[in-house]
C-alpha cells in the first residue's frame, strides 16, 4: 500500500466512483479534474493527469468489463499530488511488458493507452493477471 499521506476534501478524503459506463467516464474525468486543480498542479500537469485518467477509466470500461476508481489529493512531505487507482475484475493482461509496448493493442485501437499514460504522470504502477483483473495506480505532483 502507499505510504502516501490523505489530504480532506471527501469525508475520508477519497473520491470512489464507478466505471461502468461511458457517463461514468466523463464523471471519472470531471472529478478528477477538479482533484487536479485543488492540488495545484499545473495546467499542463492537470491535462496530461486528466488524460491519463481518462484513457484508464475508458480501458477499465472496455477491457475490464467496469470496475471502479479510487481518487484522492495526496501529500509527502511538503509535495501535494493526486492518486487515482483503477480497479476491475475483467479478464486479466496475460503479458504486462507486451502491453506497455507502445503499438500493441488488445482491440482496435492505436495501442498507445497503457504505455501514453505511464509517460503522462510521475507514478504508474500496474498489477494484472489472466483471470485476475487489472489495478493501475497513477499519481502526480505539483511543482
């Protein structure tokens, strides 16, 4: 688990929302957004966490089957960012390294949703397996 500390903005401090439409992922976006922008990222930071987000919520929808996520504004030490996790309980990635591969894709798309959201926020952690479903943890700071 992260050592991560709980900033109030929620009641316990985290946004629990799910995925399991396509309204869910414009919500998942809009809340994180506003996550965004309480912790003071940047306005580049903010876009490139919101799009990161997004792609996952949207992943967690269409490969996952739904699932929910789990956001928060976090601190340590004097650094304020935004966590957000991602959880389903779909089919699993068989080959994590393969589908970090930028190119690779599971459908139809470019292949570029796991591999550009690791490159587009400062913590990306991924945990799958076949019939196990998938937890992706992102997280940004401000500066």
């Amino acid at each position: 688990m992260s050592d991560l500390g709980v900033r109030p903005g929620t009641a316990d401090g985290v946004l629990t929302m799910p995925v399991d439409t396509d309204a869910d992922v414009v919500k998942v976006r809009q809340a994180v957004r506003g996550l965004t922008q309480q912790a003071r990222l940047s306005l580049v930071d903010q876009t490139k966490f919101v799009t990161a987000a997004s792609e996952l919520a949207r992943n967690t929808l269409v490969h996952g089957g739904g699932g929910h996520v789990e956001a928060q504004v976090v601190s340590e030490g004097r650094r304020t960012g935004v966590r957000a996790v991602f959880v389903d309980d779909g089919p699993g990635i068989a080959d994590i390294d393969l589908a970090m591969t930028d190119g690779w894709t599971s459908g139809t798309g470019l292949g570029l949703g796991l591999s550009g959201s690791r490159r587009l926020v400062e913590r990306f952690v991924i945990d799958s397996a076949p019939g196990a479903g998938t937890r992706v943890e992102i997280v940004s700071w401000s500066r």
